[in-house]
C-alpha cells in the first residue's frame, strides 16, 4: 500500500513527529510523507504517532492508495524532497 | 478528477495561494486541500497559482486520483477541516 501522510501539529510536537514519520516514509514537502507501507509497518507507524501526538489539538491525516496506477502527481514550483520519489 | 492539493509557500503568499486554492478545493487542514474538479477548472487553478508563487522558493503538489474507489483516509487527532469531505 502506498501511503501519504500530512500532518498539522502544535509546534511543540512537530519535530518528533516528523522524526517518527521519517523513520517508515520519505520527507516530500513542508508536512507531507509518503512511501509504500506493509499492513504491518503502516500499524506501527500510527502507534508511534498515537503516542506522541495530542488528540485534541494535532490533526495527522493519511492517504492511502491502494493502486497508485490510478494516481498522479503534478508539481508547481520547486521539489523539495531530496530523495527520489517512487511513483 | 479527485484532487489533493498540498503547498509550502513562502510566508508572504500563503494568504494569497489558500485563498485562491479554496475558490476551487475544500480545506482539510493546514497546507492541505482537496476536492472534485475538472480538467477545465484544475487547470485554471494552476494557471491562478502559477501567477502567484516563486518557482524558485514555493512549491505546490498536487495529486491526481482518477479513481478514488482504490483510496482510504485515515485520521489520527482531530478532524480541522470544517466542510464535509466528499469521500
């Protein structure tokens, strides 16, 4: 499964979710992960976040594509990620 | 076509590039938009957006579903986007 991840966190929490995010996906822009996930990996990486975030104040919101041949991506502007994208 | 919209822009055209991204998408969280378009109005976006930022120093990502049958969301933490998402 190929996941996209977004998140909007309180200031406080933004560095260690991202630390933790980095850890199963790739960094794209200011707030926005992606990569393919297993079932497993893809549970993990929500209890880790369970964890760290603030339920009431944090929002983190997944996209999840179960076939990315029906996806596509268009940029504007300047592509941030340093590494390559794999769709 | 279903569309996400997600954008890291310099400080002094965020108000510029939300406020012309939500004439045409629905709010989601910070940085995040999304909604149906077609492929007349996803491209007058563009061209709108295209006007406003710094291809140098902004950057706007769109991903483009064509069939959202094959995609899931999943929340953690509150839900910020105050319109009903449409699917």
């Amino acid at each position: 499964m190929y996941v996209i991840l977004v998140y909007d966190v309180n200031v406080n929490r933004v560095n260690k979710v991202l630390k933790t995010a980095r850890r199963y996906l790739t960094w794209v822009q200011n707030s926005v992960l992606e990569g393919e996930l297993t079932e497993a990996t893809y549970r993990a990486l929500k209890n880790d976040l369970t964890r760290i975030i603030d339920p009431e104040e944090d929002s983190v919101l997944f996209y999840i594509l179960g076939n990315t041949k029906y996806t596509k991506r268009e940029l504007l502007g300047i592509k941030k990620g340093g590494e390559e994208w794999i769709y």
